[in-house]
C-alpha cells in the first residue's frame, strides 16, 4: 500500500510539473487578412522592448500568401511582453525596400494595429503574453 501511495504521488507530481510547464510557455498565433498581393511572402519578428527595432526579434516566423491571407504561429513563448511587427516581403529579398525618399515601399504592421506615418513603435505596438496561447490579427 505505500509503494502504491509514493507512485501515485510520484505521477501526480509528474502530471502537476507538466501540467505547470505547458502553462509557462505557449503559442501566439498571428494572422494577415489584408495582403494586397500573393507575391512574395509574410515575415513575422516578435520583440521584446529590449530587441524592438534594434536587434533581430526573439522569435521569427514566415508564410505564404494565398489570396491575401498570411498566418504564422510562434510556438513555446514564456510569459512577458512583446510586440510583432509582420512585413510583406514581395521581392523574397527579407528585408523592407523603400523609394529614393525613404518611403516604404512594401506593406507592413504591428500588433497595435495603430495607423502610423513613421516607424513602429513599442508603446503603440506591445502587448502582455501571459502563457494563454493567443490569437492576433494585424492590418497593413
């Protein structure tokens, strides 16, 4: 009776720590709906506030467009604050083209959805990502 006793607490413990690491981390999924094109494809950077429009972002994804629709999922993210800024990369060069007087010329969006005449920033664009796998829709 007490080995069936240390087993059962032996499991629980395995199931409640597994039960506690999938809530630590989880997925944020992120969908374009407004792609004016299929050409090219969709690059997605979720930042941090420390590697926002400095740095490379902490996690990356890309897609395809099909009929003006880009989904990408970010998979295993701990709890915190980001921010994700989507690009549509028409040219599959991966990075953003702008005209001769620094226009950009290929679409692109933040979590914050804000319409904005200058580059993104965190305030308008972070959100609070506490392990509850999330779904967000961003617009160009």
């Amino acid at each position: 009776m007490k080995i069936l006793a240390v087993l059962a607490s032996i499991l629980f413990f395995n199931f409640a720590t597994a039960q506690e690491n999938k809530e630590e981390k989880a997925r944020i999924t992120v969908t374009i709906n407004n792609a004016t094109s299929d050409e090219g494809e969709v690059l997605f950077g979720l930042y941090t506030e420390d590697t926002f429009m400095n740095t490379e972002p902490e996690f990356r994804a890309l897609s395809e467009v099909k009929n003006g629709v880009a989904k990408a999922t970010f998979k295993d993210i701990p709890q915190g604050t980001y921010a994700i800024i989507a690009l549509h990369d028409k040219n599959g060069n991966k990075r953003m083209d702008f005209d001769s007087n620094g226009m950009p010329m290929e679409n692109y969006g933040t979590s914050g959805n804000g319409i904005s005449y200058g580059p993104p920033n965190w305030e308008d664009s972070q959100f609070k990502f506490d392990t509850e796998s999330r779904e967000i829709e961003i617009r160009f």
